[in-house]
C-alpha cells in the first residue's frame, strides 16, 4: 500500500512538471525575467530551469521566449497564458509577414538569432560580423568556397552549425555559409533546414513543420 502511495506521489509530480498551465510574465530585463507560474513567483534566468520545468531561452525589455515541455513560446508583458502544453505530434513554427517578407526568431547554437526566410538560398547564411557575433569559428572549422550571389561572385565559408531552432523546431548539423563583407544585412534562413521541413501556406501564414 505504501509503494503505491508513493507512486502516486510521484506520479502526480511528474504531471505538475510536464503541464505548467498557468504563465504570466510581470517583469522583462535582459537575460531575466520575472514570471508567475501556476500561482507562484519566479525569477527566470537565461538558461536555467524552474522548479516547474520553464526555462528562459531569451528576453529584453519587450519579450521573453520561454520553454514549457519542449515547447517554445514568445511572451509579452503581463501577457497570461494557461495550457496544459500537450507536446503535438510534430513540433512546428507558424511565421507572419511583415511588408510581404517573412521574419522569425530562432537560436543557432543556443544564441537568438532573428532570421529572413529566403527560399532562394540555398543554406542558412550570414555575414562574418554576425557569425562573430554568434560565437561561430568559421575561420577555422569552414571550408572556403565560391558561390554565385546576387552581387556576383563571392568567397565564403562553408560550415555545419550544431543547432538551429525555430518555433518548435530544432534541427542539428544545419550547414550554412559566412560571407565576407557586410552583406547579407539579416541572417537568411535557407533551404539547408527549410528543404528538411514541410512548407505549407495558411492565407497569409507560413507553416513550418517538422517531418517524422
């Protein structure tokens, strides 16, 4: 009777970790955010987990993007969100236009990153200032290559990044290209990961989702 007391215990628990079905975010800093979680007061730290299971992956003073049970969410200020956060059977990204281009924020590597999606290019791609700024070793683990842009004929390196997450959706050993020079101006994300996802229109949405 006591070991199925205990398993209840437990079990009950594991539930209270995977649904934390009560969010609201009452202060955004960078790299920190204070939130309520079912009821109680948390300080999130980038990077670390909460008692509940919610970690910080980004914030500033306009946004925090939480994780809750593999999920990734965007939350504004004093924004309230309650779901039991059921995982769906396939992880997806839902990406609106903005003047007709279609902007989305995402990780490489676990640093934010805000990406255009291009579905002309043909791997993720950013210039060496922004790889730098990712903490990306192009120089040493690239392979140097000339490619065709629209600005001619470039030098690049060539590379395969660990990580990239968008929405939901995290995929590994992405490849992508550094370009020297200050172009492109936003980091592009291309068909190195798109052509890995299903692309589907909703109206005016884009729909990224994650093949089995």
């Amino acid at each position: 009777m006591k070991k199925i007391v205990l398993s209840l215990i437990f079990c009950f628990s594991l539930i209270q970790t995977i649904y934390a079905t009560d969010i609201v975010v009452l202060g955004l800093f960078k790299n920190k955010a204070i939130v309520k979680i079912d009821g109680k007061q948390r300080t999130l730290t980038k990077g670390l987990k909460s008692p509940e299971g919610v970690v910080l992956l980004f914030s500033d003073s306009d946004v925090a993007t939480l994780e809750v049970d593999g999920q990734v969410k965007e939350f504004k200020l004093g924004r309230h969100v309650s779901s039991d956060f059921k995982k769906k059977t396939q992880a997806e990204a839902k990406i609106m236009p903005v003047n007709g281009m279609y902007y989305t924020t995402g990780f490489i590597n676990g640093q934010h990153v805000n990406f255009l999606v291009d579905t002309g290019a043909t791997w993720i791609a950013m210039n060496v200032h922004q790889a730098r700024s990712l903490g990306i070793k192009f120089r040493y683990t690239g392979k140097r290559a000339m490619v065709s842009t629209a600005n001619g004929v470039v030098p690049v390196y060539r590379i395969k990044l660990n990580k990239v997450r968008v929405g939901e959706i995290e995929l590994t050993n992405v490849e992508a290209a550094i370009l020297e020079g200050d172009s492109p101006s936003e980091v592009l994300l291309g068909n190195s990961f798109l052509n890995r996802l299903e692309m589907q229109r909703q109206g005016q949405v884009m729909l990224l989702r994650q093949k089995f």
